[in-house]
C-alpha cells in the first residue's frame, strides 16, 4: 500500500499572505481611483475605505482556509471523521464500532487495491479486518499446489494472539457467499506461534529509582506489540538490549533467549514473561 503520509501535503487553492494581498487591493483601488481623476492616500489607516480592503483582505484569506480545509478532507490522507465515513462508503464500507480514522483509512485502501474476488492478499485482509477491530494484521499463503488458503491472524490484543472466537469470526467472514470463491478452502489461525520468555539483568544508574526494574517488564512487552511490522520479524538479542536501554538504566545482559528467535515470514513472536535480575548499580 502506498503510504500516505509520505505523500507531500496538497494545496487544493493557492495559500494568500494577508499582507500581499491587501498591497494588491490597496494598489488596485489607487489605479481605479486615479482613473476617475480621484487622489486616494492608501497611507491614512483611518480612512473608511482603507478599512474596508483590510476587511475583505481578512475574509478573503479566511474564505481560502475554508475551502482548503473542505477539500483536503475529501482527500484520503487528511480526511476525519463524518466525511472519512462517506469517503468509505463509496467502496461499500462502514466504520466499525471504536474502529479509528487510521484503520478506517487502511481498509479504505484495502479496498481499492484488493477489489478483485480473484484471492489476493489484500482482499483477504479487507475482509479479515471488516470482519472484525480486534483483526490487526493477516499472512495468507498457500503451500504447493493445495487450493487451501493459510491465513494467519495478529490480534490487535496485546501480544497479539488471536483468540479462537475471533479466528472463528474471520473464518466465517472469509466463507461468505461474495467472498469465497468455490475452489478455495481457508484455514485460519493464529499468527502468534511462538512465545518467548525473556530474562535479563539490568544494571542501574546510581540516581534511578529501583522501581524501573519492574517497569521493565511491562514496557518490554508493550515495545514488542508496538512493532508496526510484527508478522516476520525476528525476535534478536539486540532489540532486546536496545528496547530496555531506559533512562536510569547503564547495562543490560541477555541470558534469555540465549540466542535470536527467527520468525517465519507468516508467524508473529510474542513475549511471555519477563524476568529482571537485579543487577546492581554502576554508571
């Protein structure tokens, strides 16, 4: 998918600086006025009618801010809200209950680029997250020439594995009559199937307050399940280290894993539980 926040900022009208267009007014109405044989000192800010081109010089600029802001939220990129809502609706979605802008924007594309029944990966994902908020992310695969369709699902949950009531609600969205074509089989799963425990000892500063050894645990596993990308990344001893490296914290030692874990292409790796050993205080 094309990511839109790459793309550089649209300027539906022509931005106006206040000053320069009011020097414009001001020189048009000297012209005018001279033309009619009439002086007209534009330096006199009193005058009524120098007070009148500041006006309209204002609400000139204020009309283009409206209209900008009008037409950018018909843009994908930058639309919110109701008008997000109608943008969806041209490709037959609706906003799930608690359902964000953000997602709504992805299944938007989604839709544009996976509007083909014809089994790709992005029309399985469409459906996988129409079907369901909890549905953060989805692998398809096939293995060989078997028509069955693997589909593996990251759970917006933290850890990120799929429950079984929610791989039911994908499955059973997956076999509806306008999704499924007749030669496919779906078997769909969690993209959690590997569950890591992590040991490491923390060495802290000689400031730090000694609770930071337990926020360590939680902040570890919330790092993990930030992972935009979570399905095929590997779980090192490196990001490890770098992800519990906190302010107060001066050394960190891995003893588990005692290796990198590599994630398949399709499998996301979570976190079990986290063990910090006190490791003392040193700068």
């Amino acid at each position: 998918m094309i990511d839109l926040e790459a793309l550089p900022d649209p300027e539906v009208l022509k931005s106006i600086d206040h000053e320069e267009w009011l020097q414009n007014m001001i020189d048009r109405m000297v012209a005018e006025s001279d033309a009619l044989g009439i002086t007209w000192d534009a330096n006199v800010s009193s005058d009524p009618a120098m007070i009148q081109l500041e006006l309209a010089a204002f609400y000139a600029m204020l009309f283009t801010s409206y209209v900008n802001e009008a037409a950018r939220n018909q843009i994908l990129a930058f639309s919110t809200g109701a008008d997000l809502d109608h943008l969806a609706s041209f490709y037959n979605l609706a906003r799930l209950p608690g359902e964000d802008d953000t997602r709504l924007r992805v299944r938007i594309q989604l839709a544009t680029i996976g509007g083909s029944v014809g089994g790709t990966k992005e029309r399985f994902k469409s459906v996988a997250m129409g079907a369901d908020i909890r549905v953060r992310d989805i692998a398809t695969w096939r293995v060989g020439r078997d028509p069955t369709v693997n589909v593996a699902v990251l759970s917006t949950e933290i850890g990120g594995n799929a429950s079984q009531s929610l791989l039911n609600i994908v499955q059973t969205a997956l076999e509806a009559p306008g999704v499924k074509l007749v030669s496919d089989r779906y078997e769909v799963m969690s993209a959690v199937r590997q569950i890591v425990d992590v040991t490491i000892i923390v060495t802290l500063s000689p400031d730090a307050p000694a609770s930071l050894l337990q926020e360590l645990e939680s902040h570890l596993v919330t790092a993990r399940d930030a992972e935009v990308d979570l399905l095929g990344l590997d779980l090192t001893r490196a990001w490890i280290t770098a992800n519990a490296m906190l302010p107060g914290v001066s050394n960190i030692a891995v003893q588990l894993p005692a290796s990198d874990v590599v994630a398949g292409s399709n499998e996301a790796i979570a976190i079990g539980t986290v063990t910090i050993v006190d490791g003392g205080r040193s700068r």
